[in-house]
C-alpha cells in the first residue's frame, strides 16, 4: 500500500463532530449518518469507504448564516477550530487544571466519528456510542 491519502470523511473527528459536541454542551450516545458522492475505485479499495462525503448531527444550533462564530469568519485552519484547542490547552497547563477537551472527550470526538462512519456505511442505521470514562 502506497502513501495515505486520506481517510474515510467522518473519521476526522475534529471536522465531523467536534464542534457540534462543544456547542451542543452534552455527550452523543447514538448516531446515525448518510454517504454521498464517489471517490476513485483505488481509494474506495484501500479505505472501504465508497463515499466522498458523510453526513451526521444536523440539527440547528445557535450559530447560523446571520449568526456566524469569530472562529467561523477568521478562519484559522479548520473552521478556526486549531488556535481554540490550542489556547484552551496552554491554559489549562498555566491555570493547573484539567483541560476542556480532554482524553474522555477526544474518544467521544472520536468514537462518534468512527459510529458515523458505519452508519453511513448501513445505509444511515443507528449506531451506539460505546461510553468513556476515566478509569482510576
């Protein structure tokens, strides 16, 4: 197998569902998610993903086309999202405390993303979200 190009589209947890979990204030406990598109027949083989891009969490939320974030108009890499994690994590190195977005919450970004990408793949079945939590 050759270079990487790429993975699955919702296997990009920071691009798929990050942003909708911080807003939405609570953890996911299910998704479901739908594919569109195709990609070329030798990338569909080497990720099993025939899918350009994966769909998941449209509900409305506060921000909106008349209503836009800073980090959305700035940019910044990534909706602005990369100098948000960034600041909040030297922060909470300076502030001696937990950060926000910590290993729990990076599986939940994750996870979902993983759980959506095999809804997408089952025709936009329901998954569950396997729970994480910190073991001591």
């Amino acid at each position: 197998m050759g270079v990487a190009e790429g993975f699955p589209p919702l296997m990009h947890p920071t691009h798929a569902v990050a942003p909708c979990l911080m807003l939405a204030g609570h953890l996911p406990d299910r998704v479901y998610a739908r594919g569109s598109g195709k990609i070329r027949k030798e990338l569909e083989e080497q990720y099993g993903c025939p899918y350009a891009f994966e769909a998941a969490f449209t509900r409305n939320t506060v921000y909106n086309n008349e209503n836009t974030h800073l980090s959305f108009t700035q940019g910044g890499g990534h909706g602005g999202s990369h100098p948000h994690l960034v600041h909040e994590f030297v922060r909470s190195i300076l502030e001696e405390r937990p950060p926000v977005m910590d290993d729990i919450m990076g599986a939940y970004w994750t996870g979902t993303g993983i759980c959506a990408h095999e809804s997408a793949m089952q025709d936009g079945k329901v998954i569950s979200i396997p729970a994480f939590e910190k073991v001591e």
